[in-house]
C-alpha cells in the first residue's frame, strides 16, 4: 500500500516557476515508478512526467520537455516536479501517482497506476 499526497501548487504568473513535491509512504515505494499527470477543467487527464522506480528512465510529455523535470529521492520517499517557464495553459489539477511492474511502455497512461494522491491546483496567470 502507497500513499501519496502532493504539495507544492499556487498562483503565479506566466514565465516563472513551481516545485511540486509527492510525499509517499508505504515500505516497498522505493520498488514503484511514479508519473505526474495533470486535468485542467474540461478535460481529460493527461501525463506530464513519470520515473522509474530507480530514478534511471525519465520521461517527458513531448510538449513539455525542456521545462519540466522529474526527479525522486527514494531515501526521503519523495518525487519532485520542477516546473519552469510556465504558461497559463499550464494551468490545472496535478497528481502524483505510483505503479508496479514495467515501466515501459505503460508510464504515460494513467489507467495503469495503483495509487494516487489527491492533487494540488497549480494557476498560472497571463
């Protein structure tokens, strides 16, 4: 069993920066990969960014690479989203959430995650 509970999210404006951070318990997380995903009103759940449970593969939602970075801190049982140059259509519920088994090819699809956190509001104005 993994818990998940996301931090992190605020208000700001368009061109700065946010650290979101995914706190998780449970003895075996160090053994889950964990992906971000985020909804903004209206639509569907997408994938933003996901790890390994080794922190070895990163990957990126292809619209987002060279802004958003992933990385995790197994010891502390911690996963971070560093979100930079953000736009408003950036704007929208994030989720942090953890799976077992392959990583590849499933990362970026959301219906293959167990556990979830219940997401922080990020706001980005124009």
């Amino acid at each position: 069993q993994v818990q998940l509970v996301e931090s992190g999210g605020g208000l700001v404006q368009a061109g700065g920066s946010l650290r979101l951070s995914c706190a998780a318990s449970g003895r075996t997380f160090g053994s889950y990969a964990v992906g971000w995903f985020r909804q903004a009103p209206g639509k569907e759940r997408e994938f933003v960014a996901a790890t390994s449970w080794t922190g070895g593969d990163r990957n990126y939602a292809d619209s987002l690479k060279g802004r958003f970075t992933i990385s995790r801190d197994n010891a502390k049982k911690m996963v971070y989203l560093q979100m930079n140059s953000l736009k408003p259509e950036d704007t929208a519920v994030y989720y942090c959430a953890a799976r077992r088994g392959d990583y590849y090819p499933d990362y970026d699809r959301p219906n293959t995650y167990d556990y979830w956190g219940q997401g922080t509001q990020v706001t980005v104005s124009s």
